[in-house]
C-alpha cells in the first residue's frame, strides 16, 4: 500500500510524504473548521476526544485565537 501510494505521488509529480502526515493534517483541518472533537477523533480510531485534542489542537494557533475572540464577544456588555 504504501509503495502504491509514493508511486501514485510521484506520478502526479506531487511531494512524497508520510501516510500519517495525510492524517494529521485531516485532523487538523477538520479542527480548524470547528468539526467537533469528537466526530475527528471517531474518524481517527481515537475512543478518546482528549488523545484528539492534545496531539491535534495544540498546531492550530487559529483555534487559540478562536477562543479568545469567543470569551471576548462573551464578556462584552450587551
């Protein structure tokens, strides 16, 4: 399988790269998108969101700041 994918790279003169970057980079995206913990960490075969969180959220600097925007919109005044 993974020779089948490197040749499948090569042909379509792509980077060849880990079968597990592609995962981690789903993983991400998906988080990035607001994709709940839970649902990524089902398509990951993770029976726990916290191993999804801890390995995958901690990249994603627009998530920090996602929730920072959040707690200031929630402790604005109304």
């Amino acid at each position: 399988m993974l020779r089948d994918f490197h040749t499948l790279l090569r042909r379509h003169q792509l980077p060849v790269i880990r079968l597990h970057d592609l995962r981690h980079t789903a993983a991400t995206l998906l988080l990035v998108q607001d994709v709940n913990a839970k649902l990524v960490a089902g398509m990951l075969g993770h029976s726990d969101t916290r191993l999804t969180q801890d390995t995958y959220q901690h990249v994603v600097p627009e998530l920090q700041q996602t929730v920072a925007d959040e707690m200031q919109t929630a402790l604005r005044p109304a």
